[in-house]
C-alpha cells in the first residue's frame, strides 16, 4: 500500500477506537488519509480550527504519560474541543471507586470523547461499554495502543512514501509491548514485512498466530531492512528478571552505529518513547540524520486530531 491509495471519500464506520484488531482496514485508512490532511494543515499558522467547538473531550490517564497525554490534549484545543485532563491522583479511584463508578460518572458529565489510558488490558473497552461517548484507547496494559501504530504508519509513509513490501524490524521487549502489538496488526495489515527481534524471554508464548519473522540474533533480525523500530523495557511490567543485565541487553540488543550500519544504508530509526539511552538505543543513533523520533512526535499530534474529528462526526 502506498501514500497514494487510501479513499478519502469513505464515510467512516467507527464509534470508537479501541484497538488495531477491532478497526477495519477501510477505517484505518481514512484515519490515514485525515491524518496525513491534518499534518499538511498543522504547517500553517495560526493553527486553530473550530471542528470540536462546542465538544467536550476528556484525557483519563491512569499511567504516567508524556507524549500521548500532552499529543491529545494539544490536538483537541486545535480543533476547539474544551479539553479536561483527569489523572489517577486526580480520581476517586485513590479512595477505591472502580473504573465501572468512574465511568458512570463521567458519562453523567455527558462529554463528547474519552481517551483513556490504564494499567489493565481491556479497560478502554469495558468503559465504551458504559459511557455514550466515543472512546480513543490510549493504552491497555500490554494489549494495544492504537493511536501509537497510526502515527508511527504515518511516520513510514512520510519517510518511505509506502508501506507494502517494506522490511520492517521490531526490536526489544515484544512481550509486554502494546505498541509492538498494534504495530505488527497495523503493518502486516498494511502489506509490510515484519521481523520480530528479541532474546526468547522477551518474546510471548503466541508469537505463532503472527505472520512475522523471529529473530534472536538481531544482526540477522534487521539485515536489509528499511526501517527498525526500537522499544524500551518495560520494567513497571516485570514481575521477574527477563535479562541478565542493562550492559549486556545493550551489547545484544541495544541499537548503535555499528549494528545500523548492517540495515539499508537509508533506513529509518523509531522509537515510541521514552527512550532509555543506553540501553536499547545509542545517543549516537538516536539523535543521528536516520532517527525519525521527533517527527514521530509531529506525526502523532496529526493522527489524533484526525481519530478526534473522525469519532466526533458520527
């Protein structure tokens, strides 16, 4: 599939977004398609729009979180939406309100969207099951994070100008990774070839059902790729040791100039955030012309205000 093919014409069928594996395929590349209008729009100044005026959209994080906190909030005043940040410390689940209570609540606010992010997989679906809004997961545990595949297909296409047949390297901790799961949906759905890179303990028990490649050895992983994907471990998921050590996860697994220079001499460098520098990425690399992590950064602000504008239409 290549930037020139999606169908902006297609009326969407969303109510929410709750995950790569729910959407379907014409969905995901009208979200595209607005995206990539959004991120043209996004060049100009002043850049603010009043699609959402008169809406109310409120961001309910019960984890920490920078980038996609900050990237939602931000798209939601561009587009004229009053935006409410809500976290845990700010909630009455501190004093032992469930997510069900807080999610009648809220809807009793009747807010027009709900972005939420939770520790617990399935938690963003259980909460557009109670509220009459439309419902963005922010990220579920270890299960998706939508949002983060979008923008990161938008990130591609910009750099490759398309997806179908790209060789694409995943790498690092896949096992408790939301974003390496929606990533490998969206991606293979999208005709993109994809190598999964990590040592066994960081890999999950179903890796199988996936139409990828697995590699333990990451020369051989991302050899010829066009782009590598790095993630961080997530150690607040850990409940045990995966690795023997930082040192020696980074000798293996961590992505510097001499392990790049084995990939496509043009290919791209990603990284969701935050990065642990040294860890499984280079300063080197990370901050070199092949890294595209800022404009993953630009590309995201893009993508959800197109996933706000799209949700808000129906």
């Amino acid at each position: 599939m290549n930037i020139t093919k999606f169908d902006s014409s297609y009326t969407p069928q969303l109510k929410h977004l709750l995950g790569i594996e729910k959407a379907s395929l014409l969905d995901l590349e009208f979200i595209i398609s607005k995206s990539l209008e959004w991120f043209d729009k996004n060049k100009n100044i002043p850049r603010k729009f009043d699609v959402l005026r008169g809406k109310t959209q409120i961001n309910l994080f019960f984890e920490p979180s920078t980038r996609t906190q900050s990237s939602f909030e931000l798209a939601g005043k561009r587009l004229g939406a009053d935006v409410i940040n809500m976290s845990l410390k700010q909630s009455s689940v501190t004093k032992g309100e469930t997510l069900i209570d807080t999610a009648v609540t809220l809807n009793a606010m009747k807010p027009d969207l709900l972005i939420v992010r939770h520790h617990s997989a399935g938690a963003a679906e259980l909460l557009s099951q109670k509220v009459d809004c439309s419902v963005i997961n922010a990220g579920d545990g270890s299960h998706e994070h939508p949002t983060q595949a979008i923008l990161d297909t938008l990130t591609i296409l910009h750099h490759k100008k398309r997806i179908e047949g790209l060789k694409i390297a995943i790498c690092g901790d896949i096992l408790h990774s939301r974003v390496a799961r929606s990533n490998i949906l969206m991606l293979s759905l999208l005709g993109a070839n994809i190598n999964l890179v990590a040592p066994t303990t960081l890999l999950p028990m179903n890796i199988d059902k996936f139409k990828v490649n697995v590699y333990n050895d990451m020369r051989e992983g991302i050899k010829n790729v066009d782009v590598i994907m790095m993630l961080r471990l997530q150690n607040e998921r850990m409940l045990s040791s995966y690795i023997p050590s930082a040192r020696e996860y980074f000798r293996y697994y961590g992505l510097d100039e001499e392990k790049l220079s084995i990939a496509k001499s043009d290919a791209i460098v990603m990284h969701p955030g935050p990065m642990n520098r040294g860890v499984e990425i280079d300063t080197a690399v990370a901050d070199n012309v092949q890294s595209v992590i800022k404009d993953q950064v630009e590309m995201g602000v893009a993508a959800r205000m197109a996933i706000l504008e799209i949700l808000s239409m129906r």
